[in-house]
C-alpha cells in the first residue's frame, strides 16, 4: 500500500515553517506498514493543488493532504477538494455542534466565519475535530483513500490516531507492532557488533539502529497473524537486546533519561543535589523539566569560577592548585561537597572544558570529568567529547545523568565498554 | 524565477529525519526573490529520482537536489544524475586533492571508497566541499540551473552559501537585501499595532512578522535598482521600528538574547550571577551556551527547596513563611543573596510556578516572579505565563534576560506594554 503526503501551505515553501506534520505522519504511516513513497509541499494556489492532486491519486493508494483548511481568504485546500472530486459544499449539522460546542466552552461567539467551517464537501465522510473548528474529510474510491485535515499539529495528530490509523489499518490483514528501546553510552558500530546476528533472529521481524547525540535508539518491528504472535516476536527481540547490551538500554518509547533517573530517585525516596561547571546549568535545567522534580531534587550550583567551587561546594585551593578545575580530583571534591552541604543522599559534578577556546595538549578541548558522590562512595570518570561547545555540554549532560542511572540501579558505574577499551 | 527543492532520502519519508534542509533552503531562496514553488522528497529509488528529476527540469527555472551522495550502496543520486544528464563519470584532481587533505588533517588515510568520490559527472561544474568528502554539481543548460548537493546540513549549507546563492544572484538586475529584527517582551498584535502603517511606508519594500515563543521576528525585505536604495529602503523601516518599538528590539539576524547580554556584559565589565528557582537551571543553561561567558559569568544557583534559599542565598526564613517562596519578597532578596554572595555586580533571580501543580487561585500555575539586584537598586515583577511546564521555564529565562539587557541598556525595567496595561 503506497501512499504520499502533501502539505499545503505558503509557508513551508519560504521556510517560514519546518514541515514536521510530514515527518511525523511518515513515521506513524511506516509503523503501520504503509509505504510513503513520498512527500511534497506546495503553495496555497488553486491551480497547482488541483494538479498534484489529480497526480497524486492516480499514483498512490493513499493520499494525505493537510494544510489551508482555516476561515481565512488563503485557505482553498477545501474549495480545490470540491473542484477535484467535482462536489459541492453541503451544510454537516454535527460539525456545526462540534464547533458551537467549542466555542460556548471558551466563553466566546460563534461568528458567521466559524459557522461556514460547517459546509463540507458532498461525498466525504467527516472526520470530527475536538481540538479547533475545522473538520477532516475522507473519500474513499475504489480502494483508494483521500484524508485531508488542518496543518495546526495537534489537531492533524488526533484525526489521524482516531480516524485515519484505524481506517488504513482494515487493510492490513496481518497485525503489525513495533518498540523502541532507548540506549546511552555506547555507538551505534559497537552497538551493532555486540547484536550481532539480531537481524535474522526472528522472522518477519526488523530491527533499526536510529542514533543521535544522546544515544541510540533501536527500533524493532513485527508482524504476525494475531496479536500474541506480533508481542512473542518483539518480546524474544528485546529479550535478545537486554541480554546482550542490556546495561545501555535505560528506556522505552518516548522516555527521557531524566524521566527515568527521576522515576527511580522517587522509587528510592533519595535526593539528588547538582554541582555543575562544564554544564552550567543544563543537568538540572532537565532534572527541573520532570514534573514533580522538586520531590526528589533538592539543589544546584553552577561553579564557572574557582572561587564558587571554594566557597558553595568547600574544594580545597590547594585541590584546585595542584590538580587544576578540570580534574578528578576536583570532580570529586565537587561531588562530595554539594551532596554534604545538601544534606542530600547523591551528588553528581561535572568539571571540563567545553571550548572553543581554553584546552591544551593535555586537557583538551572536550575533556570533561564527571563525579558522583553517595553513601556507597565517590567515583569520577573522564570522557572526551569532540565537537562543539554545545554538544559537549549535552554530551556530557546526558553521561552524568546516566551515571546516575547507574548507581541507583547498582550497574557498572561507567559504560563497560569505556572499562574495556581503555 | 521558479525553484523546486528535491529532498532525497528513504529516511525523510520514514519520518527518521526532519527536512530542515528543505525549509532553511526555502527561505535563502524566498530572500533572494527565487518563487519556491515546491519542495518535494522521495526515497532512495532510481527510477523514481529519474521520474522526479525529469517532471522537475520540465517544470522549473532552477532544481536543488540534497542527499544521496554518501560513498555507501544506497547513496544513488549521483548515479541517477548521469544517467538523467545522459553522461559518465570522470576523475576529478581537484575533488581528490579536497578529499585527502581533509583526511589528512584529521590523521586519518583515504580509503577506495573515499577515493571513488573523486569520480564526478561529466559536464558538470563541480561545487567544492570544504567539510566532507562529496562534491556538490551544478548543470547549467539554457538559462536552467541543476544543483546536486550532499545532504549533510552544513555541508550544504557552505555549499549554497559559497556558491549556489552567488551564481543564483546574477539573474537578478534588481538588488535584493533583506534585515531581520529580534524583538521580545511583546505580542505580535500589539507589536503590529505599534508599527501600523509601515506596510505601505517604504516602496519596494514589505515587512514580516515572525511570532516564536521567545519573541517576534520583524523581517525587512527591499528591492532596488542598486545596493544603495536597497540599504536605505531597509534603513528607513528600521528607523520606523526603532522609533515605535525600540525598547523591544534586543538583536538583529541570527543572534539570541543570551548573546547580546553576553556582549553587554563584556563591554561593560560587569559580572554577572544567578539565582533559579522555577527556571531550573535554563537561565545559567543559556547564558553558558555563548563562548567566552567565564568572562563575565560568575556563578549560579538552582534553589528548588526553602533550605537552600535560606543556605545559599540568605533568604530569611521569615519572609518566606509571611510571603511564600514565590513573592515579589523572595525574588528581590534572592536577587540580592546571589550578588552579595558572588561579589558580583549583578545578580538575577526567579521564583514562581512551573506546574503542572501547586497552583493556587492566588498564585496560579504560569505566575513568575522575577528579580534583579545591582548598584542601582533591587527590583522585582511578576508575569503570567500560560502554558506547560517548559513552555513557561523558557518564557520565563527569556523574560529574565530581557531584565538584565533592560538594566544594561539603562532601558525601562519590564515592557512598558505591561506598565501601561497593568
């Protein structure tokens, strides 16, 4: 089943807009085992809809066209619908409840602009809009299938959970499921060498490595007659992944780590205090974006100079003489000082230079010591994270995070493979 | 002039991949007066990039194709090109000498691999790339451009720099400039109403306003017949703007608030610190994002508990028990711990409600209060953010920076939009 997706609208031409409705349909679409086979954006002009409507529908299966659906003189994406499948706009009763509806929730008139939102092509079926005013219309032709929705994200997302997914889904008579586990700490070469063999371990299963900055995402699909037979295969895949690489796996879906990291600090009823120099400011900015943060995260201190890192975490000067900021031994003093003066139970330091300027031969640009401190002791580790200033800092960011993770789950302290090739 | 844009990627239409190349080629393009007229992305398939390539060439005055010059099987445009342009590939000397000095700054050896993407399409002019390993093309025939680059975004964006944006500029006779405006602290409509009337101000010229949640972008674009009447045209609605709403514009171009405070900083010689609560972290996060800030940076501190506002910042117990944690009281004394403390010259702070609960119908979710402590004075404000937790923390930071370039700029503390209409 081929399908393409088009979005309508001036504004992802100029580049005033990122088109991220297509990514995400792609993605959704993909998952369902439909073949995007591609996607186009175009302007809000009559004449050229009508064109890439006409080729659209003889090229694919299904076609998704979002965008131009407002009460604005520049929306025609409906007026060109109509003129395509040669239709005339009809007055719907229940889209005009859905908008009153609306509007009377938010304590405001309906005017005749919203009002007209309720005459829809002849022929469509409608597809309910909770979230604004402008409905989805569905034609469905001989086995093909034509969708159009707004471009405002959250209202396309819902049509197409609620309507479009289940409605494509009728066509696929195998079931089809899919699990993305989420890794940190290791690359996705020597991710890929330790699953070894994952590709062809299970049938009409397939397994994809995703990776960015912060990790790598794997990302496992099934098919099956039924179900159970769809959660067998994903269940033996993933079983496989945590055998082989399971201390890198610390979620699942659309987890964060320091959702994850936050989860556990609850389950453990311990709290966590942040001493930050490299990272000014970043580890707890995302500790502090899990709602609830302030149950289990007491404090934290971003120490750019030497003398904050005397006097808010007590390093010694002599530590700092001797051993400079971007130590391990500063790591840990800076650890051990914020967990004490917190009177919390762990504390996490990350000293390093994040450039551009500042590295030597010896410390270089991207070398960052990261240390954590709790009752069963203090540790620090250094890593070197090439790149840019940013990216160090997120880089490393996410490092301290999973060192966290790890000693709340009693693993290795570090990633063993930083154990094993060093 | 018409444009069509060619994305190539199996991993756009998967939705592995956002297609920013797309929308950040779209606006170089739009800037210089090219009519994008649609963006278009299809998978790794030969036929199919034939199809496209072909329905493109037939259709438009220029053809930007990215991606799918990778040295890997799956990399196919540059065969599709040849075989499109009915030509074969030739050894390039040039191209090789690119290749192996950039291998050899990085103490790596060229491989085969490498070498083959020396080869390149006959007749075509080759665009150099400076960042990586494959060359961009460029077919020009009849009036018509044909431009294939990698789809690594900074490799292709040198690539348009250097050479796309060039070569497109001289079939312009008219002269194109353009100047972005970066406001913050006012809603687009008011921000419109302020400026009402510069649409029709300056001939030749049009204005955009571009709504973020950091702010509003005012983007300037003017025509003329030389780079003289441009640069006034530009020149006379910036002047317009900075009359009607100087106060709100803190930057031009691609610059971010926490840059332009950083520079403020820096020329002034004063020294800067930091006091979070709500915010997490993202004020110092931010801050510490521009190179150079140990400079003009001293410290920060996330409070999240009572203690540690009372610990590190001198908060006396008793304003917090009589005034609470988020009060005007707290946020000015916070303000003032941190630069004591420091032995800074500025010290700025937050407290309020980032939610999703511990609201209240006296201090709702979204109310932030920020304060600012320096020579001249300590001072506080409250404002109300609607929206999710992280919609608020970065509202907030923003709204706090803004503060600080207010008091280095000897500007009025907050909007004078918010003392009018409070």
């Amino acid at each position: 089943m081929n399908a393409e997706i088009l979005s309508i609208g001036d504004e992802l031409l100029i580049g005033q807009v990122v088109n991220t409705n297509a990514s995400w349909l792609g993605e959704q679409l993909s998952l369902l085992g439909v073949d995007v086979r591609r996607i186009t954006a175009v302007g809000d002009d009559r004449s050229q809809l009508l064109e890439e409507f006409r080729r659209a529908w003889e090229q694919q299966d299904v076609v998704i066209a979002t965008g131009g659906l407002g009460p604005t003189h520049d929306d025609i994406t409906r007026e060109a619908v109509c003129a395509f499948f040669n239709t005339d706009l009809v007055f719907n009763e229940i889209v005009l409840g859905d908008i009153e509806r609306m509007f009377s929730d938010r304590n405001r008139q309906v005017t005749d602009v919203n009002r007209d939102q309720a005459m829809v092509p002849a022929g469509a079926e409608i597809i309910r809009n909770h979230d604004g005013t402008a409905p989805g219309y569905h034609f469905a032709r001989d086995g093909k299938h034509f969708f159009v929705t707004p471009g405002v994200p959250y209202e396309m997302h819902a049509m197409v959970d609620n309507y479009i997914l289940p409605q494509l889904r009728q066509n696929f008579q195998r079931k089809r499921g899919s699990l993305t586990l989420l890794t940190t700490g290791i690359p996705e070469s020597t991710l890929s060498a330790r699953l070894d063999g994952i590709a062809t371990l299970v049938e009409d299963a397939s397994v994809a490595f995703l990776p960015s900055p912060l990790g790598v995402r794997i990302r496992i699909t099934a098919r099956g007659d039924d179900e159970q037979s769809v959660s067998d295969r994903i269940g033996r895949l993933r079983e496989f992944v945590e055998q082989r690489a399971g201390e890198y796996v610390f979620g699942s879906g659309r987890q964060t780590l320091e959702e994850v990291v936050g989860a556990l600090l609850k389950e453990t009823g311990l709290m966590v205090s942040v001493a930050e120099s490299c990272t000014g400011g970043l580890i707890t900015d995302k500790l502090t974006n899990v709602p609830g943060s302030s149950d289990w995260f007491e404090r934290g201190v971003v120490t750019y100079s030497n003398e904050s890192k005397t006097e808010l975490l007590g390093v010694d000067e002599s530590t700092l003489r001797d051993h400079g900021a971007v130590s391990r031994e500063c790591a840990e003093a800076m650890a051990d000082g914020i967990r004490q003066r917190s009177g919390g139970a762990i504390g996490i330091s990350t000293t390093g230079i994040a450039g551009p300027t500042g590295g030597s031969a010896e410390k270089p640009v991207g070398l960052v010591w990261i240390g954590i401190s709790s009752e069963t002791g203090t540790f620090a580790h250094n890593f070197y994270f090439g790149g840019s200033r940013i990216r160090t800092k997120q880089r490393a960011a996410q490092a301290a995070l999973d060192m966290l993770r790890r000693r709340l789950r009693s693993l290795p302290p570090i990633p063993t493979e930083l154990t094993e090739s060093s």
